[in-house]
C-alpha cells in the first residue's frame, strides 16, 4: 500500500526498500580510512509515492527484524510503505541516510566550523512519468556496467541488500550492502563508512567466473553548492583530460537546457540527445522527465577534446563534462557562497568524473551541483578470473 510521508528524513527528500539478507556474524570493526489527503465527491486523492528509480517488486522489509539484528550501532531503519531509510548517527553531530534497495545515498549532513550541521550532498525530488508519485535523485549513487572479455552477457547491479552493519557512533559506522549475480557470477558490496570528519562509498567486486570481467562506470556524487558561480576546484592543474558527453543515469538530476551554453562557447554535445549520450556510454537511458531524448547525433559525434589542464584554481562557472585521466588522488571542491570545501579522495579507479550544469541556474535551486565521479569510463577496468577488485570514493570534511 502506498504512503505519503514526511520528507524531513532525507537531504531535501524522500524514497525505497527490500527484505535483507541475514548475517549472523556482524563485523563490529568499522573501516578507517500527515499525510493529507484532498477531498473529492465521493473519492479520495491518493498521496505521492516517493521511489528513487524504477526497481523491481520486492518484500517489504522487516523493520522489526533489522532494528533487533543491528541495533547498538548508531544506525537506525524507517519504513517507508515497502521502502526504508536507513539513518547512520554519530555523537559528534555527522548524519548520513541511505536508501534499501537502491543503495542511493541521500544525504551526508557534516559538522562545520561556525557549530552547525551543513548538507554536502543535492538531492531533488520531481513527479514520476505518470505524474502519480515522485522519484528523488542525485546524492551519491553506482553506475555501473559488467562485460564479459567477449563483449557477451551484461549486468548492472540495481537492488541491494543489506548484508552486514557495523561500528560505534563513537568513532565510525559502516553499513555494508551486497547485490549479485548467480547467473553471471558476479558479486559487488558497497560498503558505506560515515567517519567523524568524511563520508567514503567503497565498491568491492568479486569475479566469480573462470574468465576475465570488464567493468565500466562510476560512483557518481552529487555535491550541494550555492551556486556553480561560486565554486571552484582546487589541485587539478597539470591533470589530462578529455571533454567528454554527460554521464546520466536514473539517478540524475538534469538541467533542461543543459545543451545551451550561456558563456557562448559551442559545446561538443550540444547536438546530441540525452538518451543517445548515455548509450553512448553504454550506461542506461536517464530519467529526467525531458523530452530531449528525441535529438539526433550531429557532424559532432565524433568531435574530441583533449587537453591538459592549466588553472589550479578551476572555476566551474560554465557547464562542462570532463573526464581526467591524470588526476591526483585527492583535490578540493570549494564553495564560497556556502563557505565551505569538500576534499574529493580516491582509490583504485584511475579516472577522474567532473560536470557542472552552469551557473545559470536559481543560487541554492535545484541545479546548484557538481557532479563527482570515481570512474573506468573511458577505459575499462578488467578483473581476473576468480579474483577481486576494489575502489572508493571519500568525501572528507575539512571544515571542523
């Protein structure tokens, strides 16, 4: 049965959830590093159900059951009809939620200088395709894609199970969630750890095949700024990078006028469709609620630009999709209408994700964003038969 809620739970919203899987062995060690309805003659308004992306039906999950399995934890588990929020809560303010069986995560509220708690991440909730419900985007999402070394079978992972819970609201919580495979034997766990001053999304994927595995895509992160105009990244000068299309997913939040660019300069998929980009990618087709999808590959389809990068002090003013391929491991998001910054760390994945929709745009609206991505993009990450490999994204808090 479908419920209407308060949307307080979450970063600006709210969302979806499945029956775990049970562990009995909790690893207790975290990782380091009301409803109103409108009255009709004779019938009622049915209220919004809020999803984060079209999943397949599932049990509703056992609230009762995960609150007696992994309580002590500093994690707590809402229903939502059959979806849940997952709330992670340290004692040194740091709150972060997360979604079942999405895995999206939907805020990461940290601790600041001035005493108060600020949101880092920009999630936005619109009217689904029917216009009966609201699906919520952007936060910190996996867009991934699995190949066999032929090119055969794919998979993308896209709901979630929670496998394990772990920490103290002491010092750090790690919330651990798996989605598999049998058939393609693939296993891949996200494992998220809220730290005291950082939020890290950690993938660990496991080849369960007598051959190789290519993997393709990212952890794309959503951060909150005041506006593009006044963000700047820091550390990036010396870095390669090609300009590249958009990366979408179900996930994203996408200006509807991204293809026009204020500044005057040509972008090279001005001409191209949303759902074509993605393709491009091979990543899915994004949900946005636009009808841009319809556009047609241009003479500049094919267009390509590689550069390095010159200014150590980037500022994100202008919309651009880039794709480094030379990054530093870590580099800094800084914001000065918020006064804040975001040092963006990584580990394993050797591409760097930018995009900004452009600073022409509402300040603190629904495009003021940049989206970060750990990413195997441009080439592809290959992991052996019967072996594992990982990679994170860190969000760190320097703001303390």
């Amino acid at each position: 049965m479908a419920i209407a809620v308060s949307t307080s739970i979450f970063s600006s919203n709210s969302i979806t959830c499945f029956q775990p899987q049970p562990n009995p062995n909790p690893n207790p060690n975290p990782i380091t590093k009301h409803t109103t309805f409108k009255p009709k003659p004779k019938t009622l308004q049915p209220p919004k159900v809020y999803s984060s992306s079209s999943i397949p039906y599932q049990p509703p999950i056992n609230v009762n059951y995960l609150e007696t399995e992994f309580s002590g934890h500093g994690v707590s588990f809402t229903p939502l009809g059959e979806s849940c929020v997952v709330r992670m809560s340290l004692n040194n303010g740091s709150v972060s939620t997360l979604m079942l069986p999405s895995g999206l995560i939907t805020s990461y509220k940290a601790p600041m200088w001035h005493g108060g708690l600020l949101e880092l991440l920009h999630t936005s909730v619109s009217d689904d395709d029917d216009g009966e419900g609201a699906v919520i985007r952007g936060g910190v999402s996996l867009v991934f894609k699995f190949v066999d070394e032929n090119g055969g079978s794919e998979w993308s992972p896209s709901v979630w199970n929670l496998l394990n819970v772990g920490g103290s609201p002491d010092d750090s919580i790690q919330v651990e969630l798996i989605s598999s495979n049998s058939e393609a034997k693939i296993e891949i766990k996200h494992i998220v750890t809220l730290q005291q001053d950082a939020i890290s999304s950690e993938v660990v994927i496991t080849n369960l095949r007598s051959s190789s595995l290519q993997l393709m895509g990212s952890i794309i992160g959503h951060l909150a700024v005041s506006t593009p105009e006044a963000s700047y990244a820091v550390g990036l000068e010396s870095s390669n990078y090609f300009v590249k299309p958009p990366v979408f997913s179900n996930f994203s939040i996408v200006p509807p006028d991204f293809s026009n660019n204020d500044s005057g300069v040509r972008s090279p998929w001005g001409q191209v469709g949303f759902k074509q980009l993605l393709s491009a990618w091979g990543l899915g087709i994004p949900n946005d609620g636009s009808n841009d999808g319809t556009a047609k590959y241009g003479q500049e389809e094919d267009e390509e630009i590689e550069g390095e990068e010159e200014d150590n002090y980037k500022h994100l003013t202008e919309n651009m999709s880039m794709i480094y391929t030379s990054a530093p491991r870590s580099f800094t998001i800084m914001d000065r209408g918020k006064r804040n910054s975001v040092v963006v760390g990584r580990e394993g994945f050797n591409e760097l994700y930018l995009f900004s929709p452009g600073s022409s745009h509402k300040p603190y609206g629904k495009y003021s964003y940049l989206c970060i991505g750990q990413a195997a993009l441009l080439k592809p990450v290959t992991i052996g038969p019967k072996s594992e490999w990982r990679g994170v994204q860190h969000l760190h808090n320097p703001n303390l």
